[in-house]
C-alpha cells in the first residue's frame, strides 16, 4: 500500500515538471531577427571648381580662420610673414585704416591689394623709400590697391590699363595685367611684377603677393625743364680791361695811320693833276 502511494507521488510530480517545462517553452519569446545592415551611401563627387591662376601659399592663412578677418589687414599681414615693410607704409600713411574701414563699412564691391613682400622692397635702389615725400608714399601704396574684389581665377578678366585706387591716366599710371596659364605679369612701364601666390582671399578682400614693388610711371616721367636764366656777364678784370685797352688804341692808331695814308695819297694824286694841268695850258697859249 505504501509503496503504490509512493510510486503515485512520483508520478505526480513527473508530469507536473513536464507541464511546467511545456508551458516555460511556449512562454518564452522568440529570439529577435538581426537588423540587416545597409550599405552607407557613397558621397557625391564635388563638383569641379575653376582652377585658380597663382597658386595659394602653404603659410597663408585660412579664410575660415577667425583671427584672419577681412576687417584686419594687420593681423592678415602679420600672420603671412614677410610683409614688414609694406605694414609699416600702409600704417604710417594711415591708409590701413582706410581699408579697414571700406572692408567694414562696404555693402558690396570689396578690394584687392597687390603686396610685395620685404625680399622686393630689398630690390628698390638704397634710399628709394626715403627720397619719396608723403604725397608719392600715398600715391605708391594706392597703386598697389585695387578698387575691387578679384579672384585668382579672375585676372584674365580685367581690362587694360587696369583702374588702381591711385586713379586710372594710362599716360602717369599705366597698370596692365597679363594672364598665361598659371602666371600673372603686371607691367607698370617701369618694372615687370609676376603673382607668386595668395596671401588670403574671402568674398571681399584678396591679398596677392608679388615678387616686384609695383613702381609707377609718373615718378620717373621726365619732366619738361625750366627756361634757364640768361647768364650775367662777368665783369673785366683789371687784366682784361687793360688789353681792351690796348687793342683800342691798336685800332685807332691803325685807322689814323690809314687816314694818313688815304690823305698823303689824295695830295699827291691832285698834285699830279695840278701839274698836267699847268703843262696843257701851257702849250695851247
């Protein structure tokens, strides 16, 4: 009897263990399906940009950077290296503040400067700088500037003689611009200048530098001379006075001598008349 108890027991808890396994199996979720992985899309080609005529420096400074805004000339100068001088001019001749202020204050338009770097300020003939008075110092930096925005893939668009801020005479400023491939000349009529590179270039304000000081026409035009006075004779010396002198009273003497002359022979020549005269009357009586 116990022992059918006992087997009934097991056999309970036999099929309730396998109830339990069945109903833990249904239960259960289903394993979640993996995320098919899409290919990330490849990025579209850039689309080509025109190539620019003179080729952007690796010391220039980026148009993004901050420290390099358009409304500071001196901080983009500064940073290129190799502009001392030509801050120096632009500063002492308040023309920097200028530039400032038409960068700021300027809606549209914008300006480009053509720099040349210390190595060709070293070119000028010693004392060239300071032999210019302010007016021509002005007029020098102004040449260099012009009254709007070109790009370095622009040049070949301009027309010469191109305007400068310093005005536009062919005959006292000619400015003309030669593009060949990937070379910029600039001719003055005094110096040839070539682009070597971009120094920074934003929607309103390139700087290009040059490897020549861009020298105008008008400084070295030949200007048309003054009527020279008329020379005062110098005074006699007493030397010269005394030759005078003595060549007048040479000169007298011989024209009294020829008077003489001219006379005794004249008085002879009517003597000789008188004679003849006397001797015909004679033989007629």
């Amino acid at each position: 009897m116990k022992q059918g108890l006992f087997s009934f027991s097991l056999l309970v808890l036999l099929m309730f263990s396998l109830l339990y396994s069945f109903t833990t199996a249904a239960v259960a979720p289903a394993a979640a399906p993996k995320a098919s992985q899409k290919a990330a899309p490849s990025p579209k080609a850039a689309a080509p940009t025109s190539k620019p005529l003179v080729p952007t420096l690796p010391q220039s400074p980026d148009s993004s950077d901050s420290d390099s805004t358009p409304d500071d000339i001196t901080r983009i100068l500064r940073r290129a290296k190799t502009f001392t001088i030509l801050t120096r001019l632009l500063k002492t001749t308040e023309i920097m503040n200028n530039i400032n202020s038409q960068l700021i204050t300027a809606k549209s338009g914008g300006l480009t400067i053509l720099a040349p770097d210390d190595s060709a300020f070293s070119q000028l003939k010693a004392g060239f700088l300071n032999s210019l008075n302010e007016g021509q110092k002005i007029e020098l930096l102004q040449f260099h500037i012009l009254p709007e925005y070109v790009s370095s893939s622009n040049f070949d668009s301009l027309s010469n003689p191109v305007q400068t801020v310093a005005g536009k005479d062919p005959t006292r400023l000619p400015l003309n611009v030669e593009s060949f491939g990937n070379s910029v000349n600039i001719s003055t009529g005094v110096v040839n200048a070539t682009v070597t590179g971009v120094v920074y270039s934003d929607n309103k304000l390139a700087i290009y530098r040059l490897d020549k000081v861009l020298l105008p026409l008008d400084f070295f035009v030949t200007k048309a001379l003054a009527a020279a006075p008329v020379v005062a004779k110098a005074p006699k010396t007493d030397k010269e006075k005394s030759s005078a002198a003595d060549e007048d009273e040479t000169t007298e003497e011989q024209n009294n001598s020829g008077a003489e002359s001219l006379i005794r022979i004249q008085g002879t020549t009517l003597m000789s008349l008188a004679v003849a005269f006397i001797a015909v009357a004679t033989l007629w009586t």
